[in-house]
C-alpha cells in the first residue's frame, strides 16, 4: 500500500478493523459473528481477535459490485496464533457458514491434504500450494501470510519469502460464491488467535516487487541494515530495504495512560547492533531529521532486552515485566522492547554492528 494511505486500483477489498470490520474502499463491508471483538494491544494496530468457536468476519463476494479480475488475485494479512488445531481457515471463499462448501480460494489447514498451513484454489479439486510450516510455528507471534492464484499457478507466501507453489493458473472458477469468510470457512474450520489488517487484490503480487519488499521475515537483521520498528520511514540511517508493515502504527494515538510505554521491537539473531533513535518531525509518522547512535550492544540469545529511548541505555529484562502474556525466547533468537515517551515521540530503527 502506498504511504500516503491512497488506495491502489488493484485493491479489491481492506480491512483495517479499526474499532469496525468496513471495508476501507467502501465496496464491502463485513459483519461481525459470535463473540469476535477487535483489540488494540500496546505496539500494534488493531486486530480481531477470534475464540475459535463461532467467531468470524463475513465480507459477502469481494468479487462482485464491480466485477473484479477472478483469473488472478491475492489475499494477505497479518496473523497470530493463540492455539494450531488440525483444521482452521484465516480465509476461504464459498458457501455461508455452515454451507460445508467452499469453491474459491482457501488459505489455512486441512488435514486431508497436508498438516502445514497451505493456500488452495478449487478447480475440481483442490490445487495446494504447501509452504511445509507446521502452524504451531505461528503461535505468540505476529506472521505475515499471503496467497496468490494468477499466471505464476498458485503460491503461499509467509513473512515475505515464497514457501511454496503450484503450477495451477486458471483462477477461480466460481464467479457467484456466496462470500468470503474471514477467521473460518463454510466447514465452521475457525481460527483462534488474532487477524490484523486483511488486504484482497485482483492482481497476482509479488513481496519481491516494492509493494511489499522482503526477502527474509520480518524483523530479523541477519547481517544486514534493516528497519526494525514499525514506524521507521525513509531517510532512517539503518534502513537499506522498504521492510515495512502497515498500516503504520502511530503509538501516540493508542489511548496512552501514561506518557511512558513499552513497545515491542523485533526478535533479532544474537549478536552486536546499534540503534539508532530520532525525535519524530512533528506531523511525519516515522520520520526524524535528528538519529542518533548508541551502542554497539551485544543481544545473547534466550533473552529479551528493553531499550529506554530517553536515556539510550539497554537492559535485559525478564518478559513477564513487559507483559504477562510473554514468555522467554529461544536460545537462537533475542527480543528488543523500547521504552519511549507517547508525549516525546521519537522513531527506532537497528542495525547489525561490528562483530564480537
């Protein structure tokens, strides 16, 4: 999506769940069902978060009024997993639920053919794109998930790297599905966890081609300069590649209490960083005219670290501090948080240092 928040022609359906489910093209505008409610936790926009009993978003046919490109096409979003059960669906297109068939595209589990979170297209029978990540893989962290149907066949992609394709390229063959379900399918296969921004488009996308650049997942560094805070714009002196989520999250229109927050960075490989930090330019999410450096520090893995924007310092600290939902990461990974004022904004971004 451009910065400027215009809409792309390509856009078919967005949904932002920011406090509603409408569509930000104002085409489709979906219903909430059961006990769905939308959160909005510290450092992230908002989000559905789904029970996995009977909670969904119905958006009807994205497809249809106006008509729409069905030979190729793409549905993204932004996914965290609460618990993996054989079967769940973030997606699907077909019958109501309930209906017990679904025609269209298909992006989750099914146990019938493959126990990977995979993306599917009808055509009589189902053509699976298999990306081989097991979904408890996607439990307790935010994974950005993609699948594309069009001239390429049919591709799963998972937090900007290609997992997995298949030659199919016929599109969809049902013009008239009832609609799509979000967080289910027609089969009641529901999702437990949370669903952050859901994009449709009616062109095949590429994470490789600028619209949505990464060529590893998200957050990681791995020798490589890269933003790693979600609202680090152009002109962030650690930023080689436009790695960026969206839609930007602006931590000062949160509902602070107070004018002190921590907010989640990323998971990093251990090793060195520095880190730079910047007073926002007033008005410019993301923006600052003012980086400073600090460090280099040294992020051991199995550890999570807060980082105090006001007084450059860094600490480990245990994750239950930060939040009691948390707990320690693997020994091949380190997680920063930030401590930065709402009421003095300023951008983060980090950057591999020299080696130890």
């Amino acid at each position: 999506m451009p910065a400027n928040g215009e809409i792309e022609e390509t856009v078919v359906a967005l949904y932002y769940f920011d406090g509603d489910a409408d569509d930000a093209t104002g085409q489709h505008p979906g219903e909430l069902f059961g006990n769905v409610s939308i959160v909005a936790e510290e450092g992230y926009a908002p989000a559905l978060k789904l029970d996995g009993s009977g909670d969904y978003v119905r958006v009807g046919n994205v497809h249809q009024n106006p008509t729409r490109d069905l030979k190729q096409g793409s549905i993204e979003m932004w996914v965290r997993l609460e618990s993996a059960p054989k079967d769940f669906v973030l997606a699907a297109s077909g019958r109501e639920y309930g209906g017990s068939y679904d025609d269209g595209f298909y992006l989750g589990t099914h146990s019938r053919y493959s126990k990977n979170l995979v993306f599917m297209i009808w055509a009589g029978g189902w053509k699976v794109a298999d990306s081989g990540i097991p979904p408890e893989d996607l439990i307790g962290e935010w994974r950005h998930v993609m699948g594309t149907w069009g001239p390429r066949g049919v591709e799963i992609w998972v937090d900007g790297v290609l997992k997995g394709t298949n030659p199919h390229t016929g599109g969809l063959p049902n013009p008239n599905y009832a609609t799509v379900l979000i967080g289910t399918d027609s089969w009641r296969s529901d999702t437990h966890g949370l669903i952050g921004s859901v994009v449709i488009w009616d062109d095949q996308r590429s994470l490789s081609d600028g619209d949505f650049d990464r060529s590893e997942e998200v957050g990681l560094v791995e020798g490589r300069p890269k933003c790693a805070d979600f609202d680090c714009r152009e002109g962030a002196p650690c930023q080689s590649l436009d790695l960026l989520p969206w839609p930007v999250v602006d931590y000062t229109d949160l509902g602070a209490s107070s004018t002190d927050r921590n907010t989640a960075g990323c998971l990093l490989d251990p090793g060195r960083y520095i880190i730079w930090s910047g007073k926002r330019v007033s008005g410019y999410i993301g923006v600052s005219d003012d980086w400073k450096a600090y460090g280099p520090f040294t992020l051991k893995g199995g550890t999570s670290y807060l980082f105090d924007v006001s007084a450059g310092t860094l600490k480990p600290v245990a994750p239950e501090e930060l939040n009691s939902m948390l707990k320690e990461v693997g020994l091949s990974q380190a997680r920063l948080w930030y401590k930065r004022s709402t009421a003095d904004p300023h951008v983060l971004c980090v950057e591999m240092g020299d080696a130890p």
